[in-house]
C-alpha cells in the first residue's frame, strides 16, 4: 500500500500544484471542480464500489483501484494547461 501511496502522490502533488495553483491563479476554478466532482464520482467510487462489492477484489486491489482517480486527471489536465484557455485578465482595466 505505502508503494500505490507514493505513486498516487506523484500524480496527486502535479494535479494539485496545476488545478489549485496554475488555473486559480489564471482565473480559472471552475474546471478544477468539474474534473474533481466527474473523476471522484463518475469513475473511481463507483469503479471501488463495483470491485469490492461485486467482483471481491482483495483490499489492495480496490485501494489501488480507487488511487487511480489522480493519474486519470493527469492528462486532462495536463491538456487542459497547454491549451492556454485557463488564463483570464484579472485585472480591472480602466478605458479612457
């Protein structure tokens, strides 16, 4: 578990820095919760929920499972980035 652990925190140290930091700096927030809310409970709860009530995977399996959620955000966000659409002028411009 401690290995799935420091590779989930690879995933989830780059997401983090890019979606709390880079897209809110840029005005940005909302993607960061619309790609937290779809990965969490579109695919990984009910993936975990599937592979430990239904298939009986061991306990590993599911942790493993329901650690992917970081590295499934990964390239959406890492797309997301090099599209550039997340930077938004934040500052008040007067017109004269």
């Amino acid at each position: 578990m401690l290995l799935i652990c420091s590779y989930y925190m690879i995933g989830k140290s780059v997401n983090s820095t890019t979606i709390s930091g880079i897209f809110c700096a840029g005005g940005e927030s909302k993607f960061g919760f619309l790609c937290d809310t779809i990965v969490m409970w579109c695919i990984s709860v009910p993936l975990g929920l599937f592979s430990a009530f239904v298939i009986k995977l061991p306990v590993i399996a599911v942790y493993f499972i329901l650690s992917l959620d970081e590295l499934i955000k990964l390239p959406a966000v890492y797309i997301h980035y090099k599209k550039y659409r997340w930077v938004k002028n934040l500052t008040m411009k007067e017109e004269i």
